[in-house]
C-alpha cells in the first residue's frame, strides 16, 4: 500500500468509496456545509492505493475558521470494508497530524466518535460551537486549542 497525494484522476473512485462507507445522507451533515464552495486544502487531501492501483482509502481536509483562527477540519476519512483493521485510517490522519503544525495548521478539528479519535491525541473540545445539528461530545481537537472558543465557519478567502 502507498500513501499519495489525491489527484484529479483520482475524484470518482473516492466519492465513490464516500459513498460506500457513510450513509447516503451524508451530504447533509453540518461538516459538509462547511466544505459547500470551498476547495480542499490540496496538500491534506490523500489516498491509500494498493499495488494494483485500487484506493483502500481516502482522507480529505478542509480549510475553516474558529472565530479569528485558522483551523484544518479533518475529514472525510474513509477504508474500503474490505481493507478495515488493517490501520489505515490510523496511517492517514497521523500522517495528516504529523504534517499540519509544520505546514502552518496549528489547530485541527473533526467531528467523530472520541474512542476511536482520542488514541491520535484529539480532545474534547468545550466552546468550540459547530453548525447545528452537530452532537458537542463529538467535536474534538488537536494541537493548539489554549483560548480558541467561539463558532466554527467557513474560510470563503
């Protein structure tokens, strides 16, 4: 398995990986409005192929503000079900951790399922106010939260 930067080539097979993982409504979810008319940050956008070219998985991210400060949400990621538990969600978003402080992401956020998030050092974030309807448990962040509150938004520049 490879990990790559996405490419153009790459958009049809990986919504329809979207498409095989989560359910059919995921469009409606208050983290995709935040993605509506706004590009992926290039650089935070990958996939995981196989040797013989397939995608096993995918991971995006999406430039968006908390009140004043920039902020990397990260999502969607997605294993092909024939390839989960194997760690390649794991490989993914550490790689994308690894690499965003560096790259001038100091903060990173996503909406999840803490069990499985907090083992990459995400936490709870309290004051952090995502678009309804969005569960507070659910909203976690890593690296440099020390006196960011306030209401996710869209980066439009």
């Amino acid at each position: 398995m490879e990990l790559t930067p996405e490419t153009s080539d790459d958009q049809w097979e990986i919504e329809t990986l979207y498409d095989l993982c989560f359910a059919p409504g995921r469009k409606a979810l208050s983290s995709y409005r935040l993605r509506d008319e706004v590009a992926p940050v290039p650089d935070f956008c990958r996939v995981i192929r196989s040797p013989e070219g397939t995608i096993g998985g995918a991971i995006r991210c999406w430039p968006i503000r908390v009140e004043a400060h920039d902020v990397l949400l990260l999502g969607p990621v997605a294993v092909h079900p024939t390839r989960q538990g194997e760690g390649l969600g794991g490989w993914m978003i550490r790689d994308i951790l690894e690499r965003a402080a560096p790259a001038g992401w100091p903060r990173v956020l996503l909406v999840g399922d803490a069990p499985y998030y907090l083992r990459f050092g995400f936490k709870p974030l309290n004051g952090v106010v995502m678009p309804p309807p969005t569960n507070p448990n659910r909203v976690l962040g890593f690296g440099t939260w020390a006196g960011v509150r306030g209401r996710v938004r869209k980066r439009l520049d």
